[in-house]
C-alpha cells in the first residue's frame, strides 16, 4: 500500500531523481522558463515553489536550506535579490504549466513550465543595445583602413601590375596543389 508516500518515481534511482530536480530547478531559476516533460514538469513545480517561498524569507538560514536545491551560488542570489521580492505579496502558485506538445521520438508529452511574474524582457535587449553600437562602430573603421591600403596599393602598382599580380594569385592554389606529395602506404 501507498500510504503518505508522495512524488513520482519517473523509473529513476533516489540519487539520480534528486540531482535530475536540483539541476532543473537551478535551470528554471537562472532562464525563468524551461521545457520538460509534464511528469518532470509537475514535480518540478513542487520543489520551484518551495525554494521561492524561502527566498521570500531572505533570512540566512532560508538561504542555507535554499542551497540544498540551488547549489549555483549565482542563480542563489539571483533567487534572494530578484526572484524573492517579486514574489513577496503572492501567496503561492509561482510556476505555470503549459502543455506545448508531444515529442517526435517518444510520443511523450512536452510542457513549458516557467514563473508567472517573470522579468520584463526590455532589460535584456537594453544591455545588447550597446553592444549592437559597438559592433556597427568598428566596421565603420575597417573600410577606411581598407582605403587607406587599396590606396597604396593602387599608387605602387600600375593596371597593368595588377593583373599580373591576379594571374600570380591564381597560379598559387594550383601550384600548391601539385606540390603535395602522396601519402607513403605502410605496408
């Protein structure tokens, strides 16, 4: 008999079931949105929602216990300083289920399970927005070092230089080609 024997098993040993939860609820954590299947989803959502409620206390010894799940010290504080007070006035139910669809090679069902307050998305596309303008700022300076040579070049060497130059250039390649020499066969 099943008497006060809660949790699935998903045909896995203690060890391996209880790491398995500890890495999915850190990944969970640290993307606030992960995809599994609904068995691993809806077990998942047992152990996320008590981690949350200790980082609401944020008092050292929640931290402590919080550990014994989130062992990523920065995913941990991620937990205490954001992920806590944005949930402190909610009395529970901090994860969503979304059934999304079944997996081509099992047939097994697929779930998103992500938090239900999660962070806005503009902070993210605001801290890439100045490393788009630094992207787009060094190839404004590659063209004018390119001038700057095809310049030089130009005014060392006449047309006439340059298609010489070209002919050599191809010639390269093929002369490399027909200098490698064939592998010895050990025999």
């Amino acid at each position: 008999m099943k008497h006060r024997v809660a949790g699935r098993r998903l045909d896995r040993t203690t060890e391996h079931r209880t790491a398995m939860f500890r890495n999915m609820v850190t990944s969970l954590l640290r993307h606030e949105q992960i995809e599994t299947t609904t068995p691993k989803a809806k077990e998942l959502r047992r152990i996320a929602d008590k981690v949350i409620t200790l980082a609401k206390r944020a008092s050292p010894h929640a931290r402590r216990q919080a550990y014994r799940q989130v062992r990523d010290v920065e995913v941990l504080n991620k937990l205490f300083e954001t992920i806590g007070p944005r949930f402190a006035s909610r009395p529970g139910g901090y994860t969503r289920l979304t059934r999304v669809r079944r997996r081509p090679g099992d047939n097994a069902e697929m779930a998103i399970i992500e938090l239900t307050e999660r962070a806005p998305p503009e902070a993210p596309a605001g801290e890439k927005a100045p490393a788009k303008a630094e992207k787009a700022a060094k190839p404004e300076k590659a063209p004018a070092r390119a001038e700057k040579a095809a310049a030089k070049g130009k005014a060392a060497a006449g047309p006439a230089d340059e298609k010489a130059g070209k002919a050599e250039k191809a010639g390269k390649p093929e002369k490399a080609k027909a200098e490698k020499k064939p592998k010895k066969d050990k025999a």
